[in-house]
C-alpha cells in the first residue's frame, strides 16, 4: 500500500493521459486503484446508481469483417454453425424493448452485423426501430457498423442518443484482431457519430492475448478525446468455439477489476459498463466491479449471440451492493 493522494485529480478532466501514466495506474498496488477510483467515482456519480442497458441482435451473422473473436463474422460461419438472420421486423424490434423497459432496463441497444451501413430499406426501418425505442422514453443505441456523416445526421434526427463502436484494443495490437478495417476507420466513424451530436459509446475487450500496454493504449486514445466519450463498456472475451480466439481462456477477473477502476480513474465522467462476460464472473467479482467504478451493465439473458446473467441474479447483486437502479 501506497500513501496517495487523490485531491488534484479531483477536479481535473483530462485529455492529455500518456500511456505509460495509464499502465502505472493499471499495475499500481490492487487496494490504492480501487481507493483511488471509488474515491473519483463517489465525487462524480453520487448516488449509488447503476443504469441497465438491454441488448438485441437485430440482424445477425454474415458480417463482412474477420474480427476473431466475434461469433458473427462470415469468415468463421462454417466453424460456428452461426445462424444467420436476416433484419428483425420493426415491430418485433419494438415488442422485445417494451420487455426490456418492464423488466427495469431504462436503454435498448441494438446490435447489427453489418460491416457499414447501407441506404435503402433496412436502414429506413432502423431509423423506425430508434424511433419506436424513443416513444418507449427509454435511451435508444445502435452498433451498426461504419457510418458517413450523411447517415449520422439521419442517425440524429430519428433521435438516437448513443452510437456504440468500440475500439476493441490498442492501434498496436489491433492488426493481430482485425484486418479488414483499419484502427483510423474505427476512429473517423467515432468522429462523424460525435460530430453529429450523438453520445458516443466506446470501450474495447480484455482477454484477447494483448498486454498490458494495450490496455493501457486504449483507455489512453479514449481518455484524450474531447469530450470524453459518455459511455464506455469494458468486455471480457468471451471465448466463443469455432472463432480464431475461441481457445483463449477466460481472462483473469481481477484483470477486469483493474480495467474498470483505471477506466474510472481516466475517464470521471464517463458511464463505465461492465460488459460481455459477466456469466463467467462471481457474484463478489462483478460486486468488486461496482465497487471499482462501473455504474452499468448488460441487463437481460442475451447479449447479442451468448447468454448473459438472469435479470432476478441482478437486481439482487445491485440491492446486496447497497445500491440502486438508475
Ligand atoms: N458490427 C458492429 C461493430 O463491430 O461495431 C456491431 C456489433 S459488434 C458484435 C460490437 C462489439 O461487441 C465488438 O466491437 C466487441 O467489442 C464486442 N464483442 C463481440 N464479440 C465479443 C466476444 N466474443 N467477447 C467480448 N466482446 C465481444
Ligand atoms: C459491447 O461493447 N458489448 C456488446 C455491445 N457492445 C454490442 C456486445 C457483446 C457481445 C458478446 C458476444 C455475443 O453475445 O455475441
Ligand atoms: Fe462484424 Fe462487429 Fe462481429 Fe466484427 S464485431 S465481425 S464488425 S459483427
């Protein structure tokens, strides 16, 4: 244990983090990250809440990108048996977030496999689906792929309040994951959604073999953007058989107690999700990620092609926790 002090970083947004700052902070002794980071997370979020974001694969499988450790790429479809599917009707759509706002969850964020988006008729009716979501008062998401600053304004209009794209890694690492975008494609979409007036939901996955330098590289690019993006999920890999990753062991949990707290630490203000790869954590591991400064989660028994926690399992963790849903 370390004497530390927090009072400066307090009152200070910063976006000039380098990354070997951003690795100290990851690797520091486990019980001064965690003080460091609750002590930021009480000024910045008061109140001991937990937003719930409910997801839905709208149109699944058949993607044109080789991400390996994703389920829904067409490069892994014969090792996955994936089904594919085509885009969900509107109505169903708006079926399943009435579900998810009943259940408690106050956004729905829906997941397509799209490598970019197209004009034509599918867009129109996500277009529709974002505005049913609105009606619903609840916040509406979309992960849709690569967008141009055309589709970002029709994006905005329909209402959206979040686009997610994530980083998944370092710009270093990145090629050993991806190949068919580059990192600077992820980043101009990130750009045009921003540019746009939308929130920007962006974070990345732990356990896919990167070191710590990665991590910490990409909380560094996240941490320098300005503003900051308002959202942030943190996945662990879930390793899905017949993908190129899908040997991987699960990544040690305390490594994702670590990158939430850090996460917390560099970016205050940001919504911290604890994200994909929850059912493979302890009810006290996932406890230790609140108390590291994740203040949301995945609700509901589906991510996007996996399963996830059962919604009664959380809404006990949140009440054991002390505390309660925004
Ligand atoms: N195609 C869009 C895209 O790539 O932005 C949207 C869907 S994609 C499935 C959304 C994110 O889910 C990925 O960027 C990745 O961070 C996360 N993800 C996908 N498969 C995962 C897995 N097996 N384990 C953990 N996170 C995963
Ligand atoms: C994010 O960062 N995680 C979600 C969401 N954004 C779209 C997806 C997790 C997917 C986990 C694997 C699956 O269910 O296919
Ligand atoms: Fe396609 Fe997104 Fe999966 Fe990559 S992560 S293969 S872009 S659905």
């Amino acid at each position: 244990m370390n004497e530390i002090s927090v009072d400066s970083e307090l009152n200070e947004l910063r976006s000039n983090w380098t990354a070997s700052e951003i690795e100290g902070i990851l690797s520091s002794p486990l019980i001064d990250l965690i003080y460091r980071a609750q002590t930021i997370h009480r000024k910045y979020h008061p109140g001991g809440k937990v937003q719930l974001s409910s997801l839905l694969s709208i149109k699944t499988g058949g993607c044109k990108e080789d991400c390996k450790y994703c389920s829904q790429s067409a490069f892994h479809a014969k090792k996955t048996g994936l089904k594919f599917e085509p885009l969900m009707d509107v109505d169903l759509v708006l079926e399943k977030a009435r579900e998810a706002k009943d259940a408690g969850a106050s956004r729905f964020c829906m997941g397509a496999a799209w490598r970019e988006i197209k004009e034509g008729k599918d867009f129109d009716a996500v277009l529709d689906m974002i505005r049913g979501v609105k009606k619903l008062e609840m916040d509406a998401c979309v992960t849709l792929g690569m967008v141009n600053s055309d589709q970002a304004a029709r994006l905005a209009d329909a209402g959206l309040d979040y686009y997610n794209h994530n980083l998944d890694t370092s710009p270093e690492f990145y090629s050993e994951v991806i190949t068919t975008r580059s990192y600077e494609d992820r980043l101009d979409t990130l750009s045009e959604v921003r540019e746009a007036g939308i929130s920007v939901c962006s974070g990345g996955i732990v356990g896919m073999g990167e070191s710590l330098h990665d991590r910490a590289r990409m909380l560094q690019i996240l941490a320098n953007m300005s503003p900051h993006p308002q959202s942030v999920p943190i996945n662990a890999l879930v390793p899905i058989e017949g993908t190129p990753l899908g040997h991987l062991e699960p990544v040690d949990p305390m490594e994702i107690v670590r990158m939430i707290a850090t996460a917390r630490i560099v970016l205050p203000t940001s919504d911290v999700r604890l994200s994909a790869g929850r059912h493979n954590m302890s009810r006290e591991v996932q406890m230790f990620c609140l108390m590291a400064g994740a203040n949301s989660i995945f609700y509901g028994e589906r991510l996007l092609t996996t399963g996830n926690t059962q919604t009664n399992a959380d809404m006990q963790l949140i009440t054991d926790a002390g505390l309660s849903v925004e």
